[in-house]
C-alpha cells in the first residue's frame, strides 16, 4: 500500500479478541426464564450470533430481536483479551504511521486501551459513545479522518467486519484491509462496496503489507 499516513483500527475481534466474552454471554443468556422457555442452548445462540454477522446484521441485537428476548445478558468487557500480537505490531506501525481507532465502544474505551498498554499508540480516537455516531455511518469515518488531519486517500482502515468497516471506509475513500478474525471473519462481500483492498488473517500480517519488516511476534 503506497501513500499511506494514518492507520485506523477497529477494536473486537481486531485488536481484542472477544470470543471469550461471547462464550459467556451466551451462557448468561441460556440461563434466563426465557431462554430456557425457548429451548436456546448457549450453543445455539452463539450459531445465531455467527448467523447475523453473516447476514451482515448487528450481532446480539440480531438474536434478541429474532427471538423476543427482553432478559439480556451484559457484555462483560472483563473477558476481553488482547490479541498476543496486537502490541508489537502496533508498536512497530508507530515508528512510521500516525495510528488511531474507529470503533462502535461503550464507554470506558480509553481506560481499557490504557489497561491493555496500548493507549500511547493511538493519535486519534473516534468511539461511537463519545460522538453519538455509530458503524456503519461514514460520518464516523469523516468525522475520524478530520481530527486527524488525514485525506482520505492517505489513510487505511483496519477491521474484521465487511459492513461495519470495509463499506464505509470505502465509501469515504480510505483503503481498507480485512482481517478475518471473530464473526466477522464468516461474512462474503455481496458487492464492490464490500471488497476489501487486501485481506489479511491477523494483525501480524499487515506488517508486510504497509512496508515495515516482519519480525518474530508471539504465537
């Protein structure tokens, strides 16, 4: 990728794993008089989450709305991990990048980057919490590339989902790269709008591909 000076990052399932978090969820989930009711398994409610990413449709709400679930389970930041790679790539992109986040969070997002020692990386943060603007709005995007400083056509947007990251950074005019981790990671492009520039497996692999030495990372 050539011309490139800001890189952009989503959060779950980009740099932070949250397969763990889901697990638990619905597991919580299962547990309620409803769900029980319903005969929703945690197995099956975690098939239904991957179905919804698939149809490109919010993941948990998705599943509540499909089956009239009024008791949800919290989404416990806690069973959030960092990816092992995560930290020595973002280190690495920082000698030469301006690095910042595009992310649909909850509040508290800086403090878990902070948790995650991985705060002083990121230049700019854009948090759908703070601007009240969600994915997939481009305004998010614009909005991110503005407080940067950075034309579009410079910058590059990192993220697992084809509909939350790859469409609308493409529809602003940043490049983009897949990274199919998580549910995400399960969806097809139905469209140009939803093709990403490159496709990666992990966070590692983005190394080469923005031109800075791959270097032994943790497995």
């Amino acid at each position: 990728m050539q011309g490139i000076r800001c890189v952009f990052f989503d959060v779950g399932y980009t740099l932070v794993d949250e397969d763990d978090v889901w697990q638990q969820r619905c597991r919580e989930q299962a547990e309620t008089d409803e769900a029980k009711r319903l005969g929703l398994t945690p197995g099956l409610l975690y098939a239904a989450i991957g179905e919804a990413a698939r149809a490109y449709q919010p993941q948990y709400r998705s599943v509540v709305a499909r089956y009239g679930l009024t008791q949800v389970a919290p989404y416990r930041h806690a069973f959030e991990k960092l990816y092992p790679d995560a930290k020595p790539v973002l280190q690495a992109l920082a000698n030469r990048y301006l690095l910042g986040i595009i992310a649909n969070q909850a509040n508290g997002l800086r403090d878990r980057l902070q948790n995650w020692g991985i705060l002083p990386f990121f230049t700019h943060i854009v948090s759908s919490w703070d601007v009240r603007l969600m994915k997939p709005d481009p305004r998010l995007f614009q909005l991110a590339l503005d407080r940067a400083g950075c034309p579009a056509s410079e910058a590059v947007m990192v993220g697992d989902r084809l509909d939350n990251d790859i469409a609308p950074a493409r529809a602003v005019g940043m490049q983009t790269v897949w990274i199919r981790q998580g549910f995400g990671g399960l969806q097809v492009p139905g469209s140009d709008a939803y093709r990403p520039d490159r496709t990666v497996p992990s966070l590692r692999d983005l190394l080469p591909i923005l031109g800075v030495d791959p270097f032994p990372l943790p497995s």
